[in-house]
C-alpha cells in the first residue's frame, strides 16, 4: 500500500461521457466574513443510465454537493477548487445564459419536501407548464406537455390536478408533480435530495417505485441523496460515502453496505439495526464524538478522532485510495486492518419481562367534535403493558398513534366506557384531575425535544422541576436526583448549566428522556423519539433506552415509522388504521409471515439495507377520512385481499392466530398466507380518495 | 360580517364623544358670557338634551342620507358634509400622490436589499430607511420647509396651491409634505418587503425555479413577487387609511386642508357635527383600504382565498 502525500489525491481523469463528473471539488461558504470549508475535495462520476447513491450524516456535505451539480451556490458559497462536468462540458466555465441553458435542456433537480418546492400561489399547471416554457414550448404547447408529463408520473386525475393549487394536494402527489417537472426536458441527469424524507413509508415506497421506472423509461443518470441506508440499497447501482466534505468509499451497493471497508461506513452500519437485528441480541454501535467543526482545516483524516483503528499516520496526511475490489475504494491508512474494527457489544443482560400488567388501555375511544360532525380518532382500542415490556406501536400518519399517547397521558379523556388502568385501578381521565401516583405513572418523550424543553431554562432546572413536582423530593435530595439522572442519561455534570439551545440534537433528546424518567414512571410514551436524529445519535438513544428500562423496569409504548427500530426495540407490536388496531403479537411472530393484509403492505414498503426488497404491496391511495369512516372492514377500501361482498359489509372481529398474536380479518391463516399477484391500480384509488 | 360590527361599534363612540367630552360643549360654542337661555339653546341644537339611544339613531340617519347638518363654528352655516368632502378630495390627493412614489421606491429598495442581503448596499439602505423614520413627520417637514422650500423657489411652502391652479402645480406644492411622508414610511414598508423577499428568495420554490432555468428577473416576477409582497400589502393597506386621518401634524405644517386637519380644527371648537362626520369618514376609510388589502391578499394567496370563502 502506498501513502501519497497530496492533499487531492483523486481517481484519474473524468471522463467525457459522464453525465456528471465532480472533479477534486472544494467548496466553502462564508459566514460572517469568514470562508468555512465545507467541501474537501469531493470527486465521483455518474455516468449515463446509473443511478449512484450518496450518503452520510446531517452536514457532511451531501446537499451542498447536490447544487453544486447544477452549479447552483448560494449567495455566500465559493468554489474553491475543482470542476463540475456534464458530457464533458464544463460547468464551472460557463456562463449565465449557458448555465440556464443547461438547467433548462439537460437537468432538473427535486427536493427533499414537495410542499415547500412548488410554488403556494400558483396552479400545478400553470407550474408543470413553466417548466417545459423555459424550453421554448408556447403556452398552448407548454399545457398540452404538462398534462403529458403529470400522466406520466401516473398522478390520478391530471386534468383535474392541473386546476388545483398546491395545498390542495398531499405530499406524495406533490412530489410526483415535482418530479413531473423535474422531468420536463428529458434530462440527462436528475439530481434528488431526499427526495422521499418526510413521506410516510408507504407513499415513499410509492415514489421510489415510480423514480425506478422511469429510470428504466429515460435512461437518465441520477444523483441520489438520502440519509435512509436502505432507500439507496434498493436504489442505486453505486453509493458514495461522505463524511466531513470528503467521499470516504466508494463502490457498488452490495459491496460497500455487505462488505465495507471504511471505519465510517462501517460505523454507520452497524449503528441500525440490520438483518431483524434485536435489542436481545447486540447493541447498537454508536460512533463516539462528533463530526469535526464545520469548516476546520484538516489536511489528514477527517474520521480520525472518533476512528477505533487510528494511528498517528493518520494525522499527518490525507489518507490514500485504496483499492479494494473493481470500482470499489476506501480512503484510508489501514484499509487492510478493517477487520480490527470492533464489534458491538453482545448483549449479556437477559430481558425481563413481568407477567402483571401495570397500565392498560381498555376499551379506549375517542371521538372529536368537529363542526357538528363526530370524529372518531380512536375505536375500541385495548392493550395492555407489562412491566419492562416496549410496545411497538406503528400506523400511517393519521392513523391514530399520537391521538392514543395523548389519551394515555391525559391530554385527551376518553369516551364514556373507556379507561386507562395503572395495576387494575381506573385513573382519571384528565391529567389535571389525576392524583401524582397517576401522572409521574405516564410521561412522554417527544419527536421534537426543541418544542418540548423550556428553552429559557437550563437542564438542571427543567430536571428539577420535574422531580420535585412528581416525587416531592426537595432541596439538597433532589439536586442529588437531578445529578443521578442526568449521569444514567450519559449527560456530563457540565450539560447540566447549560439551555437547550447550546446542546446537539442528541443531547437534547437525552435530557428530554431525562425529565420523562424523573418521576420514575412505569409506562415512558416514545413519539419517534429518534426520527429527527441521524443514524449514529439515534442508535446511542436506543442503546440508552433499552439500558434505562432494563434498570429501571419501565415499561415503553415506542411509536415509530421505521419498522427496522420498532423490530429492534418492541417485544410486541401493534399496528393501527383509522383508529383501531389491526393487528397485535410478539415481535417473532409480527415477522413470520402470517399478517393482516395492513401490515403486510406496511412491511412490503420498507426499502430493505440488505438487498433489493421483494415486490411491494401497493398500499394504494390515502386513508379515508375518520369522519367517514369505511363500512365493513375499514380496510377493505385499500385491502388487496378484500372479498367482495363480505369485507365491505361485515366488520371482522378480533380474531387469535397464535397466543397473543391477533388479527381483525376475515380471512382465515391459509388465505392469508397465499401469494399475490401485485397489481398496480394506483391511479384509481388516488382518484377516488380525489374525488371525496 | 366583521365590518359591520366594526362600523355599529364606531357610530356608537362616535355618539358618545360630545356626551362623554370633558367639560360642556355648549359653553365652549356659544362662548364663555352666553347667556343661560343661550346655552339650553345651542345644547338642544347639538342634540345633547336627547337620549343617547335618540342620538345614535339620528347619526345612523345622518350616514343613511349623508346629511349631517350645518356646521356650527368651523365654517358656521356651511353644510357639513361640503366640508367634509373638500378635506377627503384634499387628503386623497395627498395619500394618493404619497403612494405613488412610496409603493414603488420603497417596494424596489426592499426587493433589491432582499437580492443583496448582508452587503454594504443592504446595510445602507436599510439604516438610511431606519434613520429616516424615527424622525416624526412633522419634524421632517419643518426640516423640508427650512432646508428646500425656503432657499429653492420650486418647493412650496404651501401644500395648496392657489385655486384653479394646473395638475402639475398642484402636484409642484404637494411635493414637501410627499417627501415628509416618504421619509417616514420608506424604510418601514421597504423592510417588511425586505424580509417577505427574502423568505420567498430562501424557499425550495425558488431555488427550484432557478434550478429549472428561469432567468432571475423572470423568477421574480413570476414566483418571488406573489408570495413576498403579501405581507407588504397587508401592511400598506393599514397604513394607507392611517394616511388619511392620522397626517394632523403634516397638514398643519404645511397648511394643508386635510381630513386630520378639519378634525382637530372641529374639535378645537367643539364643532360635533364636523367632528363625527369626519371622524367616520376616516374610520370607514380605513376599514376599506384593510378590506381591500385582505382581499388583495386573498386574491394572491390562494390558501387565505380558501380561509376567507371557509368564514
Ligand atoms: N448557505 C450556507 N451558509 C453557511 N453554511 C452553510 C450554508 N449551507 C449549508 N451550510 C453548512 O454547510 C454544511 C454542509 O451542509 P449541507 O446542507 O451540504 O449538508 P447535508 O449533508 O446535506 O446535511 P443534511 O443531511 O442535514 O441535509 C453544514 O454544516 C451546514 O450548516
Ligand atoms: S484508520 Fe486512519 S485513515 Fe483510516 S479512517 Fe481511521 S483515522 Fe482515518
Ligand atoms: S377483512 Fe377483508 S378487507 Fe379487511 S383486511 Fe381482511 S381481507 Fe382485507
Ligand atoms: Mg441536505
């Protein structure tokens, strides 16, 4: 192995075909007056028809390279260094009107959230029209194209979509017209900045799957960015793995997520929970530290304070590429001690589940008054929770999961009949009215902790307030709580004089998981806690999670949209539509096979790290709205095992497959079992949920 | 629906103020050695001897028919409403005269702080607008009249001109209290205009139009100029009825005959009947130029369209 001394050390010359070539690009922006490095020399090509994948953590670069593909800088960002190509022409030397030339004629770009990427004020025709205007259609032509280009990413009733305004549409269709647009010129290279974050998982499995044909329709190159490992997996042909303004490896997917070769990505894999991984078998890895400050200068290894292999040639010059296989490179001093990496730790406390039920929801309904009209947001919802027992709870948005935590803490009382148990005694239904024994029974950790800590006070006093209100400890004993808390939660005695603000998103998260555990609960209510955390601080949060309930004996309901961390962390699973729950069982048998037909579209959408996934269910159109909610099985309107004339009529009951694991469906275990065919009937089911 | 709340709680105060007005308006019209019999007679002709209620439905009449009586000391025996309309027709060519020159200046100085945020353009005009701005408008116009209007034959001391004078006269004398006025209000409009563009600038919305080849005075004009003047005409729609009663002080400076100035000479002299008049005039004047604004607003944000169709 070889060490070059050179700073950009880069892959030889890029070559003209390249539908985008990057070229040794550095890039900074300028913050008050000052440049700050965010890019260090990023090279990588995507050629005609490929689709390559990056990724890596929240600022790492991704963004920044993905404008720079289309030379798009913001008003303080300098280009170093390097060249940006398309076909051999370069875009770092052109000029304006050639630049525009070539947005308009050669690529698009789609970003992350829709409804923020069209305009609010303007018709989606009058929108999807523009884009082929620039172009030099007519008008008359521009609208005869638009309305092509909506029927091609197959939006339901495109004429009518034309008439409408952006708010009017939900955010999958809002992303297929932007990709609509996107789409326009043909391009050569279509550049995606996660595209489908934010999405729900099935209307994400719905775009991506849209994305892959036309893939294969246009033979243009594409450009991803996702922080979601599994969405490139199934995805891309190659990834590139960004870490601090640099590519760190690089090669085709199944090489680099199966056999990485870089400390990080390696890292960064074993950080989510792969291969129906379980908290009973291993920890998460959580890489230690962070990222390097934005914009440092760093002409070594930018992995190096946080790398488990790293020795002190690492700090004294930029590392190599190393080859490892065809196409396949890491960058890296000792790409041949990869091996000496350090797994992460198995787990050797058993789980411990009680047998008593300590909270239960029995019987819980809830309906809205809306204008007159009755809401139904939660029917007859039962469930029960062990002591030191996580249940999974998972449901499209809108299903009801918020609705259910918020009655369980009281925010919202039940109707008449229901009640929330702590060891067999009925609570209050309101928080106000409930005695302290009830409150500091229930807490919540939330998705977003910004929202849910007071940001004028600091750690010490949000934990303070908490113990002494829920367990009357005060003074000296009560400090004395504060610090132990703080120091299960992993949260040095210095964090504790410091404001929300001044902490990272992890950090905060730990001090919100710090408050719900000052009253000693019994039941901590998890709203995609992690969501908002890159991979690596999610992973510490679960690890701290499981630990806490293990010491502590605390019970979880784990809300969440990522299946991979529910299946990681539940032992049960619920699942829940318009309300209800569809279907509830030990995390085993949720993935044995036998589902309600739901959960079985719900787990058919996860974009799978470990190879391409099997054919999706299309779980087609929207949920129905709860004010209407459908006859029969409430499912039946999305259901692809729906009997005619019985599902639409008849509500199945709850019905036990396994002990402990129950289905509504009428469908006995061997239906349920039978292979489908995949018919893709998209289009009529967003028509009708458009046409309501 | 709102207006009409608003417009019956305005007649109601408006009933009120000789009620409630400190000392007794009677005395201060007929003067202080009036004689007792005097005095019951000027109250009974102000309508003070009349219930409250009596008096409200009287003013509703007088709005009904836009007849509020004669004058009673700012113009003794002139119609009220001849007075009114003469102020209205001056303030209008005021205001009016002030929004064409402010709206697109300091509309363009917002935009072009916007596009050129943080450098030395946008700190120069910003604090320019800033600086012009706390200063009270009276106080600029003083300034103006010592500063332009006494050493330079063209400026005006007086905002009126002589009458049957020439449009471009008229506007020649207007031109002071213009520039009183633009001083006042440019930096503000232009910062509320400042940060709706750079909002709209900042928005995936943009960057896509940018994206997708639009040159940039084409992605002004069709994507940034909706979505960043709305709060602009939201603001300018209150600020211009604020304009027609609320300019007392310039008025005064510059002699001009204004609403503000007709109201403050009607309550110098306890002249109820102009007093209510004028002070409805302005408050209806106001309530339309926020409706219109709404609307506006409304017509270019399709989703406040929706809200108000909901209400
Ligand atoms: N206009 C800007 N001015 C100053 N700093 C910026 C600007 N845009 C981005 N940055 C910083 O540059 C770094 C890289 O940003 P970039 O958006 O490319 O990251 P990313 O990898 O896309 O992150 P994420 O996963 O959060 O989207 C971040 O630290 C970010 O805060
Ligand atoms: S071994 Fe050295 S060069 Fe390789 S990732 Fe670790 S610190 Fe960087
Ligand atoms: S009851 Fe019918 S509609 Fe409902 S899930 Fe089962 S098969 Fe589908
Ligand atoms: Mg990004």
């Amino acid at each position: 192995m070889t060490v070059t001394e050179s700073h950009t050390p880069e892959p030889a010359d890029p070559s003209e075909h390249a539908a985008l070539a990057i070229d040794g690009l550095e890039m900074s922006y300028i913050v008050r007056g000052k440049p700050r490095k965010i890019l260090r020399g990023v090279s990588f090509e995507v050629r005609p028809g490929e689709a390559y994948g990056l990724v890596g953590e929240s600022g790492c670069g991704k963004s920044t390279t993905a404008y720079a593909a289309l030379r798009y800088l913001p008003g303080n960002g300098v280009i170093d260094a390097g060249r940006v190509l398309s076909g051999g022409e370069e875009l770092t030397a052109m000029s304006a009107s050639q630049l525009r030339e070539f947005r308009a004629q050669r690529a698009s770009m789609v970003f992350q959230d829709p409804v923020q990427a069209v305009n609010p004020v303007l018709k989606i025709g009058t929108q999807v029209a523009e884009a082929f205007q620039v172009m030099g259609q007519s008008k008359s032509e521009a609208r005869v194209s638009a309305l092509a280009a909506l029927e091609r990413v197959r939006i339901a009733a495109p004429e009518s979509v034309m008439e409408r305004y952006p708010h009017q549409l939900s955010g999958g269709m809002l992303q297929r017209v932007v990709i609509a647009m996107g789409l326009a010129c043909d391009p050569n290279l279509l550049v995606l900045d996660e595209p489908t974050t934010g999405l729900d998982a099935t209307v994400e499995a719905e775009v991506l799957d849209l994305v892959r044909d036309l893939r294969s329709e246009l033979n243009s190159a594409i450009l991803l960015i996702a922080h979601n490992l599994g969405v490139i997996r199934t995805m891309c042909d190659r990834v590139g793995v960004m870490y601090a303004g640099r590519i760190v490896e690089e090669g085709t997917v199944a090489e680099v997520f199966d056999n990485p070769s870089h400390p990080y990505t390696k890292g960064l894999l074993n950080s989510i929970p792969r291969r129906g991984l379980r908290k009973t078998d291993r920890e998460l890895f959580a890489i230690p530290g962070s990222a390097p400050p934005i914009g440092a200068d760093l002409p070594f290894c930018t992995y190096i304070d946080r790398c488990p292999i790293a020795t002190d040639i690492c700090r004294s010059a930029v590392p190599p590429i190393v080859d490892r296989s065809d196409g396949h490179w890491t960058r890296c001093h000792h790409a041949d001690r990869i091996g000496d990496v350090p797994e992460p730790d198995e787990v050797t406390v058993p789980y411990d589940i009680g047998t008593e039920q300590v909270i239960g929801v029995e019987g819980v309904s809830k309906t809205f008054r809306q204008r007159g009209h009755e809401v139904p947001a939660l029917v007859g919802v039962d469930l029960g929770f062990a002591e030191g027992e996580t249940l999974g709870l998972v449901g499209e948005s809108g299903s009801g999961k918020s609705t259910l935590a918020k009655t369980m803490l009281g925010v919202h009382a039940p109707d008449e009949g229901g009640a929330i148990t702590l060891r067999g005694r009925k609570m209050a239904d309101k928080a106000t009215s409930r005695v302290t024994e009830s409150v500091r029974a229930i807490s919540m950790v939330f998705q977003n902790p910004d929202s849910a800590l007071n940001r004028a006070w600091t750690v010490r006093r949000i934990l303070q307030r908490s113990v002494v209100k829920l367990t009357g400890i005060k003074g000296a004993a009560a400090d004395k709580r504060v610090e132990e808390i703080a120091e299960a939660m992993q949260l040095s005695p210095r964090h504790l004089d410091m404001r929300p603000r001044q902490l990272s998103g992890g950090l905060k998260q730990r001090v919100a998981i710090a408050r719900a555990f000052a009253g000693d609960p019994e039941v901590v209510v998890c709203d995609e806690p992690t969501s908002a955390l890159d991979v690596s601080v999610q992973a510490a949060i679960l690890n701290l999670l499981a630990r806490l309930q293990n010491e502590e004996r605390s019970s979880y309901m784990f809300i969440s949209h990522d299946i991979g961390v529910v299946r990681y962390l539940a032992d049960r699973i619920a699942v829940m539509y318009l309300g209800r729950i569809m279907e509830i069982g030990s995390t085993a048998t949720m993935f044995d096979g036998t589902n309600h037909p739901y959960t079985e579209a719900l787990l058919s959408a996860v974009p799978n790290v470990d190879g391409v996934a099997e054919d999706r269910i299309p779980l087609t159109g929207s949920i129905p709205s709860p004010a209407n909610p459908p006859p029969g099985c409430v499912f039946h309107t999305r259901c692809h095992r729906a009997i005619a004339g019985l599902c639409e009529v008849t509500v199945p009951e709850m019905v036990e497959l396994s002990p402990g694991h129950s289905i509504k469906c009428h469908l006995t275990v061997e239906q349920l079992q039978e292979p489908i065919d995949v018919d893709a009937s998209i289009i009529s089911a967003e028509a009708a949920a458009l046409l309501d | 629906m709102l207006a009409i709340v608003t417009l019956a709680f305005l007649l109601v105060i408006v009933t009120l103020i000789p009620n409630i007005a400190p000392g007794d308006p009677a005395r201060k019209i007929a003067g202080g050695t009036a004689s007792p019999e005097r005095l019951i007679e000027v109250t009974e002709s102000l309508g003070l001897r009349d219930s409250v209620a009596t008096q409200l439905w009287k003013l509703v009449k007088s709005v009904g028919t836009l007849n509020f009586g004669d004058s009673f000391s700012v113009a003794k025996g002139e119609p009220v409403m001849s007075l009114v309309w003469t102020a209205l027709g001056n303030s209008a060519k005021l205001v009016m005269l002030s929004l064409i020159v402010i709206v697109p200046l300091s509309i363009l100085g917002g935009l072009i702080t916007a596009y050129k945020k943080d450098t030395w353009i946008d700190r120069t005009i910003i604090n320019v607008g800033i600086a012009f701005s706390a200063i009270p408008d009276f106080v600029a116009g003083v300034f103006l009249l010592a500063f332009l209007a006494v050493p330079v034959d063209f400026f005006k001391v007086q905002a009126a001109a002589p009458p049957g004078s020439s449009y471009l006269t008229q506007i020649q004398h207007l031109l002071l209290p213009v520039i009183a006025v633009l001083m006042v209000y440019f930096g503000y409009i232009a910062r509320v205009t400042r940060a709706g563009t750079i909002t709209a600038l900042d928005s995936d919305y943009t960057r896509t139009a940018f994206m997708r080849g639009l040159s940039t005075p084409d992605v002004f004009r069709k994507h940034i100029a909706r979505n960043a003047l709305q709060p602009t005409v939201a603001v300018l729609g209150t600020q211009l009825g604020y304009l027609f009663g609320g300019m007392v002080a310039l008025e005064r400076v510059f002699g001009y005959q204004g609403v503000g100035n007709l109201i403050l000479r009607a309550v110098d002299r306890a002249d109820y009947p102009v007093l209510r008049a004028g002070v409805l005039a302005v408050a209806i004047i106001y309530m339309l130029a926020t409706l219109s604004a709404d609307l506006l607003v409304a017509y270019m944000n399709p989703r406040a369209r929706q809200s108000l169709g909901d209400n």
